[in-house]
C-alpha cells in the first residue's frame, strides 16, 4: 500500500528539518568566525579538525544532510501542490503573507541551493577527498582549512558570489523561523508578531555574521 502524506504532514516534516538547519547554521557561524583569530589560522584549524574527527558530530552530519534533503523535497513537493491548486484554493489572508519574501522561498531556496552545491565542493568535498595542505601543531598534523579560506576569499570573485548567496540566504531564513514555528501549530495573534521579529533577527545575525568572514578576509589581505 503507497504511503501518502497530506499537505499538513509535509508541512511539518519541512519545519522541523528547517529548524534543525538553522541550528546547525548557528553552530557553523561560531567555528567559522574562528577563521578571523589573528594565530595563523590555529584556532580554526582545530576547531576544523575537532568537527570533522569527532564521531558523535560525524554521525549527527547524516541528519543534517538528511535535514538538507527533506527540507529540499518538502519544500519543492508543497510549492508544485500549490502551483497546482491555485486556481481551486480559498483566498484567506494567512498573517504570513505579510512577509514579502514569503512570496519568493521557492526561489530564494533554489538559489541558495546552487550555491550550497558550489560551497561543498570547494570546501567539504576538498576535506573529504584529501586535497587540503597539512600544518603541524605540536606535532601533530591538521587540516590547513584556514589557509584555504583565507586563499578563496582573498579573489573578488568569490567574495562577490558569498556576498550574493548569503543574502539570498538571508531572504530565506527571513520568512523560515516564523513559517517553522506556525507549520507546528505554534500561530497566535498575541505570540505571532513576536515571532516575525525574532525570525528577522535571526536571519540579519546569521547573514551579518557569515558575510562579516568573506569581507574581513578580503578587505584585510
């Protein structure tokens, strides 16, 4: 027997992987800002090298992948579901509406995927496959991933591709805390306007924060 999900379902599977990224965002933002640490790039490279190595956080980076797909599939099942259905569907003024970017997830969230694509495979793909040169800390052997951001980030071309994708991404997460929060049946008019702000600050912290490493890198090379 097929096993089907209804639109409330999909909904909710969507928002708890969403959420579950943006925490993973937030611990991503705090190892990277390590990268600007005026030691060489010790404390980042550490850092870098705890993450990769650690098993527990290897074994929760099979969630977060699986995060990344169910919240990619959700989120492109749901958009083509109301693609469909717009000609039939009620016209009910949801609160929601009156973000702007709510309007646009479905393409900010493409855009910011094709960029993920390309950050993997300049960053987690080079880890991974060995292409990273090793620096040695008392005596013993790291990733140099600091220099290899440093190097990236040191071209404009980069720069200008970060600086574009992390405001897409900031367009995104925009709408997505608030949108989480409501897909679990958390929506009240008294609580609901709180939680608009509460998503916008997210989203300026998380692309200020994020955008601050490319520029910083760049303007100080």
């Amino acid at each position: 027997m097929a096993i089907t999900y209804s639109s409330i379902t999909k909904k909710v599977i969507m928002a708890l992987a969403g959420l579950f990224l943006i925490m993973f965002l937030f611990v991503h933002l705090t190892v990277n800002l390590l990268v600007l640490v005026n030691d060489g790039g010790e404390t980042f490279n550490k850092a870098a090298h705890f993450m990769v190595t650690n098993p527990i956080i290897q074994f929760m980076q099979i969630f977060l992948f699986g995060g990344f797909i169910l919240h990619i599939i959700m989120g492109i099942v749901l958009q083509i579901q109301n693609w469909w259905a717009r000609p039939q569907r009620y016209k009910v003024e949801a609160y929601s509406e009156m973000s702007f970017f709510s309007k646009f997830m479905i393409h900010t969230g493409l855009i910011v995927l094709a960029i993920l694509i390309y950050h993997l495979y300049n960053f987690f793909f080079q880890a991974k496959l060995g292409n990273i040169e090793e620096i040695f800390y008392d005596g013993q052997a790291y990733e140099d991933m600091g220099i290899m951001v440093t190097e990236k980030f040191s071209h404009l071309s980069h720069v200008l591709i970060y600086v574009g994708w992390l405001l897409f991404l900031g367009f995104h997460l925009d709408h997505a805390f608030h949108s989480g929060l409501q897909s679990l049946g958390f929506n009240h008019n008294k609580y609901t306007p709180a939680m608009f702000t509460i998503s916008r600050v997210i989203a300026i912290i998380l692309t200020v924060g994020f955008l601050i490493i490319p520029l910083a890198i760049y303007f100080n090379q």
